[in-house]
C-alpha cells in the first residue's frame, strides 16, 4: 500500500515551509522513522521522517521550493506498485499553491496601502516576503530586507538574493 508523505502543520500559526533538501532519491529504500528531508519553516528547522518503510516511489517537491501546509512531497510504497493517483495529488498540490498565492496577494494588497502611507523607502517589517533561511542569512548577515530585491515566486526574497 503506498503512504503519501504530507507536510503536516507543527503548530497553529504554520502556514507553510521550504523544503530545504532531499535526504533520499526516487528508488531509495526508507524504513519507518527514517528522515527523508529537510524542512524549513519561520520557527523551526526539523528533519521530516517517512511515516512507513518501503521504497520511495515518487518526490512531488523539488528541493529549495515553499510550499504550503498539506502539501504531498512524496510518495512510498512497493517497488512494484503502481500510483494510481498520482495526477489527483499533483492537482492537490497544485491547488494548494494557489490558493496560498491568493492568500499572499491578499496579504500584499492589504500592505500596500500601509507601505505606501509610510516615508519613501522605508518597509514595515511584516511586509517583506522572505523564506524562512533568507531570513536567517540575512540576520546573519545584518542584511536589511526591506532594501533587497526578491528573486522568488511574488517577489519573495531567497537565500540566493542575500548580499
């Protein structure tokens, strides 16, 4: 029986995560309890386990991206084992991440009228979007967020737009 890997949310106000690395690769065996990838959210960094042994069938996520609370990042099960709903979980997936798209514009066209009330150049802190490592990078590296120009979905701020 395959067993889908889904991001669960770890506490209330999670609303999504990196996925930072793999720790496995398509066709890998995995046992029960095993961490099979990095994962990244706003207040924590934890290592994510395969809820059963078998063989890793299918990865949905790639590595670096965010993705939302729900998301299905893999599949495991028998090597031989056909998944039947495979396109049913990448439309999961795929809704999943427009509706968090809609959430953010939401939360972007809410600030815009804050930004724009305050003095020219200056951000409030909350209206940045940064993933949860280009935020540590950057408080690391005293880098100001607000001055930085995001690469990622939306405009957010990657680890690799970090001076």
């Amino acid at each position: 029986m395959a067993h889908v890997l889904v991001l669960e949310q770890l506490y209330p106000e999670m609303e999504e995560a990196t996925l930072g690395r793999w720790l496995v690769a398509e066709g890998d065996a995995v046992q029960a309890d095993q961490p099979v990838a990095e994962l990244i959210t706003d207040k924590v960094a934890y290592e994510y386990r395969s809820p059963a042994a078998g063989t890793i069938r299918v990865l949905l996520t790639s590595e670096k991206s965010v993705v939302p609370v729900g998301t299905v990042l893999a599949v495991a099960g028998a090597t031989d084992e056909s998944i039947d709903n495979l396109e049913e979980l990448l439309e999961r997936n795929r809704r999943l991440a427009n509706e968090r798209e809609a959430q953010l514009r939401a939360v972007q066209q809410a600030t815009a009228g804050e930004e724009a009330a305050t003095s020219a150049g200056t951000r409030q802190s909350g209206a940045v979007r940064a993933t949860p490592a280009a935020r540590r990078l950057a408080r690391e590296r005293g880098v100001d967020l607000a001055v930085v120009r995001g690469s990622g979905p939306g405009g957010m701020v990657t680890v690799d737009d970090i001076p």
